[in-house]
C-alpha cells in the first residue's frame, strides 16, 4: 500500500511537473527544491506520499468513486464490442480472401484434374 501511494503520488507530481518544468525551471534552486521534494515523498521518516494521499487523493477518489465505476463498466463494454466488431470484420477478410483464392485457383484445379484420363483415374483405390 505505501508502494501505490507512493507511484500515484509520485506519477502525479511528474505530470504537474511537465507543464510547470517550462514555466518555472528558471527559478533558483528549482531543480534542488524538486529533488528534495521526491526525497521527502519516498522517505519512511517523513511519509510524505502517504501524507498527500490519504489527504488529497484519496477524498478526491471516493467522492467520485460511481462516476469511476460507471465509466470503467461503460469502458469494458465498449472494448467488448469493439473486439466483436473487429472479429467480426477479420473473420470476413479472412472468408472474402478464402473465397478469391479459390476462385483464382478454380481453373488451375480443374485443368490439373482434366489432365488425367480416365484410366488413371480407375486405377485410384477406391477407399472402403
């Protein structure tokens, strides 16, 4: 649990951090202040991560927690149904191809056949 608090804590402060990093790289100190700032939000001592999750994030995810449920069941059943969509139309690629090769190969077959006489064909066992 202190891991997650942490790598979401962590991958928060790094997407605020690509927006502001343009913004205020200037600033003295800025990179050594950062570095502290990540030193403190992984040091057991301080719990820093702990900390901002259980106060920020945490409140912030359990007042949304249904909007969170309801979009994670409309996300699985949209993926479902693009993936019976997208099988769908594999599977008639697929049977639309098998049906243009047989057709091509059609009168290559026939030819093949044609090419026997009808004593080599007599002379195939027939299977019992």
């Amino acid at each position: 649990v202190r891991w997650m608090m942490y790598w979401i804590i962590f991958s928060l402060f790094l997407a605020t951090e690509t927006i502001t990093d343009l913004l205020i790289f200037w600033f003295p100190f800025y990179y050594e202040v950062k570095m502290a700032f990540v030193i403190w939000l992984l040091s057991p001592y301080t719990r820093g991560a702990s900390l901002l999750y259980r106060k920020f994030v945490h409140p912030a995810l359990s007042r949304r927690e249904k909007e969170i449920d309801t979009y994670i069941t409309q996300a699985r059943e949209r993926s479902y149904q693009t993936m019976v969509r997208f099988g769908k139309r594999g599977l008639n690629l697929a049977a639309t191809a098998a049906v243009q090769a047989a057709t091509k190969s059609q009168g290559a077959l026939a030819g093949r056949l044609r090419s026997f006489s009808m004593q080599d064909l007599r002379s195939i066992p027939d299977e019992p």
